[in-house]
C-alpha cells in the first residue's frame, strides 16, 4: 500500500510526548513489511539541528489560506533505520520557533501543515491508498481530502485514519479563523452547534470526516464514548462507533531492552535477575540515596500534570513514607505546585526520598531498571509507554485501571501461581492507591522472606509479554486493507 502519514511529532527529530514514538516507529513498521510510507513534518528548528542528509525534493510550494499566502518548500529525508522517507515542510514563517506548539497562530499553523501535505503528494506524483493523520494538529485533513481532492487523481481515492492520542487537545479556536483554514468558503461543512457557539475544533472536524477513527488502547477507545471521559465529543464518538478502534501503542524494543541498554551497569533478563541489583545499587548511588536490597525502591518518572494523578500523590504518599520502609525516586518536571510537593517530601524524608526536576535518558532508563516498583497513578492514560517499560525491565507497576494501563498491567493474584504482572486500583481516591502501593510492599516484604519466587515470578509474568511495535503492526495493516475493500 502507498501511506501518506502526517504527523507534528517524529522521534528523533520533534518530540514532546509518546506522540513523537508512533510518529517514528508505525511508519518504521509499516516500511519493514514493504508498504510505501511517506511521512511528513514541518521542519522546526529542533528538526534541522538534527539532520544528516536532507535534499530538496519541491523548491518552491505556493497555496492560499483565505486572505493568507503561503509560500513553503519541500525537503526530503530518511528516517533513521528504515528505508521510510520523511518529508520536511520549510516555512520559516510559520514554523522558525522553538516551540512545536503553543503558538499564537497555531490555527494557521497546522491547517497549513495539512494542506501542503496534500498538495505535496499531488505534486510529487504519489498517489496513496491511506492518508494516515495523528491528532488535532492534522484534524482538518479528513475534511480537506473530501471537499477539495475528491475528483483529484491522486488523492481522490485515498481513505483517512484519524488517530487520538488524547482527547483533551482538541484544537479549539474562535469562529473567526475559519477563513484562514482554507474552507472558509464552506462553513456548512462544519459542525454547526459549534459554528453557532462561536467556535472551530479541528479535532472534532477530523472525527466527522475520516473514514477511520483509532485511539491508542481498547479500554480508551470505550472511556472516550462516555461522557466522564469524552471531553464533550462522546456524542460524536458514540455515533461514529462504528469506524472507531482501539490500537494498543507499542515500544521500541531495541532501545528498552535491559539486557542489551547501555545506560545500565550491568544487562540482566528474566533467566537473570539477579543482576537487576546492580541498577538500583546505581540508580540510589545517583539519588544519594544507601542501598540496601532489603528495601524497596519506588520509581516515578513522569511530567507532573494534573492528568498524571499527581493530587493523590500528594494526599498518600507522606503517610506512606511515615508508616512503611521504601525509598521512592522520582525524575519529573511540571506545574509548579506538584515540584514544590516532592521538594518538601525529599527535605522531610531525608536519605529516603529523591526528586529530580531535571531530565536524563540514563536516569529514565536507570529509574525503570533501578526500581522495584514503578508509580503510575493517571486520572486517565490513554496509552501509557512507562509502564511497559517497567514490565519489560521487570518493575512491578502500580497503576489506576484506566486506559493503556488497564490493557497492559494485569492485577497480582496469588491464587494463580502467582498470576497477574503489577497491582492496580479501580477507585481513582487515596484509598483506592494507598491499599495499592500497600499491597506492593506487602507482597515485596514476603517474596524477600521465604518465598522470594513469588515475587520473581511476577516480574517474569510482564517481562515475557510482547510489547514491541512489530506485534501492533498488523492491526493497522488490516485496518487499511478493510478500508480499501470497502471504497
């Protein structure tokens, strides 16, 4: 198949979040199994800096965007391992920021990004079977595909999957800007409770027009439908159920792999255990903190947002720390309040607790090796990567049943020998994590008395399971050939 894939964020060269992994590794899949994928990105300035070899492929690509002219070229590159092209779109005008997003003309922004994408392919001679686009950013380009290259050559055939990575970035603007999408002579094809209340939602627009709507794990794809959770477009979604499916995200299975990453002291595996000590002797030795293996570690490495279930951390885990022996480690930045809680918490517990603000790739890697247990306690998540960092590493996940984490942590249960990868809380309250992480260190403080397997086993139970992105893959393949049956 020919897939056009448009994406604001391509590890290694523009990454804020798990968005960025997918952007890289689904077109790296789906160019291992001999698909034609040309991924696209505006070319930021953090992309530039990491450029090897870049050709232009378009000099000169005009368009107008209402009152707007739009003047860009078009670069082409590899991406990293992989016969997969990326194809940078040069703007300085629009994309010359540091910034990825946030930006006071967003709007233009990434309507833009979606409209040379499609106007590249077109003058690139590249026909595709899927046009592939990844959250609000590229939300517009359902519609765009419909009402302007319906009867084109190339890009008339096309059907489009809309991916949600998460629902609660919507790309909403004031009515105003509808002009400057490109469709502004077409208000009528927008949603019309939304056009009356002032408004334009690029996602909302994509989840209308695309052909095929997924999200990143099958429990999320069921938590958007309801409205605790649908962010005000559970409606839409419940009405276009038909077309929408839940695709477990994936990880990188060279880069976390503890028995070949070189961030670690020594590589260990599920035959080898043993050898795990050597990380958390390194990992507290980076902390300041004394090892001693009778203790547990407790990791958190994550960006201290509201969505991350940070509150309850700071409703349990000081009574936590006054009552049981753990030591907790957590490498994170965020808003403002929630680091000034683990600053008080690592001045109170003094030799026991260690925050850093900072970011390191070692540290991240050290903390899901080093640590017995990893603490991932999310409001809602629609996938989650750390987790299944931690089940690869053998780090026993302490998670809220939500999303990603509810598809990929099953509970402890020591009826089934023992059963179950990690523990988990249904109830998202104090209660509900504190008799979680309590029933962690209980399970620790056994399996290091008489019955050291149990706890063994466990960790072998989430180590063994597939993960990568070579296992998500056909998902998506079928996905596309179901479309294309259908056309």
């Amino acid at each position: 198949m020919k897939i056009l894939f448009l994406s604001p964020e391509v590890a290694p060269f523009a990454k804020v979040g798990g968005l960025g992994d997918v952007g890289s590794a689904l077109p790296r899949q789906l160019a291992a199994l001999d698909h034609d994928v040309r991924v696209f990105l505006p070319l930021y300035p953090r992309v530039e800096e990491k450029l090897e070899e870049v050709e232009s492929v378009l000099p000169q690509l005009d368009f107008r965007l209402g009152p707007r002219s739009i003047r860009c070229a078009i670069l082409r590159s590899r991406l990293p391992d992989s016969s997969c092209d990326l194809y940078l779109i040069q703007c300085p005008e629009l994309y010359a920021w540091p910034e990825i997003y946030d930006r006071p003309d967003e709007h233009l922004r990434f309507a833009a990004f979606s409209w040379a994408s499609l106007l590249a392919a077109k003058a690139l001679d590249f026909a595709p079977d899927i046009v592939h686009v990844n959250d609000w950013t590229t939300g517009l380009t359902p519609l765009i595909l419909r009402a302007q290259f319906g009867e084109d050559p190339h890009l008339g055939r096309a059907r489009s999957v809309l991916t949600i990575h998460n629902l609660g970035h919507q790309g909403t603007f004031e009515a105003g800007v509808l002009p400057e999408t490109g469709l502004g002579g077409s208000p009528e094809l927008f949603h019309g409770n939304e056009l009356q209340q002032g408004r334009v939602s690029y996602l909302l627009t994509g989840l209308l027009y695309a052909h095929a709507i997924t999200t990143v794990s099958p429990t999320y794809a069921k938590e958007i439908q309801t409205p605790e959770q649908g962010h005000r477009l559970d409606t839409v979604l419940r009405a276009r159920s038909d077309v929408l499916v839940g695709i477990l995200n994936g990880i990188d299975e060279e880069e976390w792999d503890p028995s070949r990453d070189p961030h670690l002291p020594t590589p260990y595996d599920a035959d080898r255990l043993d050898h795990k000590e050597a990380s958390k002797a390194a990992l507290l030795a980076g902390s300041g903190l004394l090892h001693d293996p009778r203790i547990p570690v407790i990791g958190m490495c994550s960006r201290l947002v509201y969505q991350k279930g940070i509150d309850l951390c700071m409703e349990v885990l000081p009574g936590l720390l006054a009552r049981h022996r753990f030591q907790l480690v957590v490498l994170g930045q965020g808003e403002p309040k929630y680091e000034r809680f683990f600053k008080e918490l690592q001045q109170r517990f003094r030799g026991r607790v260690e925050f850093d603000p900072g970011f390191s790739e070692r540290k991240a890697h050290l903390v899901e090796a080093g640590a017995d247990m990893f603490l991932m306690p999310s409001r809602y998540e629609p996938c989650g990567l750390n987790q299944m960092y931690s089940l690869r590493y053998g780090t026993l996940p302490i998670v809220h049943a939500t999303g990603g984490l509810a598809d990929t942590v099953w509970d402890y249960d020591d009826e089934v020998a023992p059963g179950g990868t990690g523990f988990r809380f249904v109830s998202f309250d104090s209660t509900g994590l504190a008799w979680a992480i309590e029933r962690a260190l209980k399970v620790w403080g056994s399996g290091h008395g008489a019955d050291r397997e149990r706890w063994r086993q466990i960790q072998r139970n989430g180590m063994k399971l597939p993960f990568g992105w070579r296992h998500r893959v056909g998902r998506y393949v079928e996905l596309y050939e179901k479309l294309l049956r259908a056309a």
